[in-house]
C-alpha cells in the first residue's frame, strides 16, 4: 500500500463521519418538529380550542 492510498482511504472515512452527522442533524430537526406540531395538536385539543 502507498501514502497516497492511504491518503484515499482517510479521505473517504472523513468524508463518511461528516455525511452521518449531517444525516444524524437533519433526523434530529425532523423528530423534534414533528413533536413541535404533535405538541401543538395536543395543546388545541386540551384547551378546546
């Protein structure tokens, strides 16, 4: 193996760590918007609204 596969594959595994974050924020903000408006549903029904 030569430095500049090396270099490849350190690249590669960087570049992973950094799309499973994004993936991991975008999940994040999905899960609590959806518990925003389930809050929110929940709040109009117990307020009669």
């Amino acid at each position: 193996m030569n430095n500049i596969d090396k270099l490849t594959r350190c690249a590669n595994t960087e570049q992973t760590k950094t799309q499973k974050l994004q993936s991991h924020s975008t999940e994040s903000a999905k899960r609590v918007k959806l518990e925003f408006i389930r809050f929110t549903a929940w709040w109009r029904m117990a307020c009669g609204d």
